[in-house]
C-alpha cells in the first residue's frame, strides 16, 4: 500500500552536467542529468529505470552528496541538501545510506565482515562497544547472516552474503532513506529474490524509504510503490507502479515494457507486439532540439522535432506523468 504523508525527498530542477567549458549553462558539458524532479515519501519505494548512460546512478549519488549538482535543489526533511559543507554532511550520513551496486567492490578487503557492519557506528562514536557489538549481532540476523561469518574476510563469503554485509552496514545508523543503486544485477535469481524479500521485510519494520536505481523492470514492478522513467538525462514518465506497467502513456516506456522476457506471455497464442527502437541514445554532449526521444520515436511528429515536451500530468488525478507532446493519442495507438 503506498505512503500516504508528505514528502521525506524532494528534488527539484535537478543538474549535472560534466565538462570543463561552460559546465553551468550545458555548452560543450555533458548532461548527465537534466532538469530532474521527484519526490519519495516516508516508508516509499521509487523505481528509477532506465538505459546505462540515462543518468540513474548520477541523480543517485547527488543525493548521497558523492556528487555535486550543477544547479537545481535536493531538499530533504525541507533542507536543501545541494552545496552543503562536508562537516554538515557528516551529520547527514546518519539519515542518507547508499548500497552500490558490486557488494565486493564497496567492502574493504583487509576488514572482516563484523568490523565493517560496525565502522559506522565508530565514527560516529555511537554508544560503547558493547553495545555497538550488540548492534552489529541484531543488523546480522535481520540480514540472515550467520553470526560465524562476523571474523571472516569478503573474499570468504558468497556475493549474496557480501550484498546483505552492504545492506547491513547501510542500515546500522537507521537512516531514513536508502539509495538502492543495482544492488540485484550482480546476483543470480535466487538471491535477488532473497534481497528484494529482505528489503521489503526491512521497508515493513523500520519504515525506511528506497530509491531503487535499476534497468531491471521485473524487479522494479517486485518492489517499487511508484516508477520513474529516465531517457538522455530526463524522466519521460513517472507513475503508480501497476498502473505505468499495464498503460505507459510514452513510447520509450512502452519499448521498455515490450522487452521484457515473459514466460506466461510467450506461451499466448496473442503475445504483446515487441518494440525495436531504431538506433542508440544520442550523445548527452549534443542531445537533439526538441524532444530528446524523436530521433528514435515511432511516433515523432515535426512538433517533437522543434518542441521541447514539458513533463505534464496526462491523468486526471495528476498521479501519472508523461514527457510527451501525444501522450493521450498513445496511450489508445501503440
């Protein structure tokens, strides 16, 4: 059921465009990220989906602070997060986590699992040490690790275990909002399925709130309350999880859609009309005038060559979003 409260994150306008000349107004810049907004509540997940390059994991790191945004805000619990010194960020890192995407890759090799889980809480000089063992030992069993792994080194564990050891270590402060940055894509399918479970089951306990960054659409639809969809920087449609899934109201979001292998489809004497886009993305330093998408739209128009769509309500309830000059005509067409 989704959150009904206010806002925990709002982003707004956000930027980041990289590049030395001209970096603040995009000339000769790459533009990563361009004019992103969207807002998680309390005990809310956000799917944000979309092509390698879209600019997912940039937007993701912006608000964790392991990035700086070229403009735009990122307000949080109604502070502005965008420029703040590292000294106020150090107090933040208590409510903002981040789980990256190779659980190797984000452990230090010369530390054991137990000491790693722990670290935060010894920065942060959080109660002694045994409590903070104490801490440790409950984040452990809430992950399903075995206590006896606490001593062992992360090249001594399976890539399931090192994935719950980051989660783990992503919790120990109880933050209140967690960047999930394709912490699946690196497992197989039954351990994605124990994490995603695992995350749900930790959502329903301590009423944290996700940004879930994936390409992975089956997952996203598994966990997320709402979806986001990025394309060259920009979200194209944002929406209630089932309702974007069953009547995506843009093109690139229903060539997403279409690709998705479905065993239960396949076996329909109807099976859903694939969509192949024609092409690749277009460069990020040079996207095209008007419509970012027109290049490979099977519905571009000349407005979409010339017209920059706005990100607009298309439903009457305003809760589904579309970049789209057609939306509505679509929705019933494609």
């Amino acid at each position: 059921m989704l959150p009904s409260s206010g806002p925990l994150l709002k982003v707004e306008g956000l930027k980041r465009y990289f590049g030395v000349q001209h970096a603040s107004s995009g000339k000769n810049a790459i533009r990563a990220v361009e004019d992103v907004s969207f807002s998680i509540r309390p005990g809310e997940t956000l799917g944000l989906v979309g092509e390698s390059g879209c600019g997912k994991t940039t937007t993701g790191r912006m608000i964790v602070g392991l990035d700086t945004p070229t403009s735009g805000h990122i307000l949080f619990r109604g502070q502005d997060l965008a420029g703040l010194t590292p000294k106020l960020w150090r107090a933040k890192r208590r409510e903002l986590q981040i789980i990256f995407q190779n659980p190797q890759s984000a452990l230090d090799p010369r530390m054991p699992v137990r000491r790693q889980i722990r670290e935060p809480l010894d920065l942060h000089k959080i109660g002694t040490l045994p409590e903070r063992e104490e801490i440790v030992s409950q984040l452990m069993e809430a992950v399903s690790l075995p206590l006896s792994l606490g001593e062992r080194f992360p090249h001594q564990i399976s890539g399931g275990q090192a994935q719950r050891v980051v989660i783990a270590r992503a919790l120990t402060l109880k933050p209140n909002l967690v960047v999930c940055d394709e912490p699946v894509s690196a497992l197989d399918v039954s351990v994605q399925a124990k994490i995603i479970s695992l995350l749900e089951s930790l959502q329903a306990k301590l009423g944290v709130s996700y940004l879930f960054i994936s390409h992975d659409l089956r997952v996203v639809k598994m966990l997320c309350h709402r979806v986001a969809v990025m394309y060259l920087g920009q979200i194209v449609e944002e929406g209630l999880t089932d309702e974007l899934y069953e009547r995506p109201l843009h093109p690139y979001t229903k060539a997403l859609l279409s690709a998705i292998p479905d065993i239960a489809r396949a076996s329909q004497r109807a099976a859903p009309r694939r969509i192949v886009l024609q092409g690749d993305p277009p460069s990020p330093a040079d996207p095209p005038a008007g419509c970012h998408f027109h290049t490979r739209c099977p519905f571009a128009r000349e407005r979409c060559r010339h017209e920059r769509p706005a990100l607009r309500p298309v439903r009457h309830d305003g809760a589904h979003m579309a970049r789209c000059h057609y939306a509505e005509e679509i929705e019933t067409t494609l």
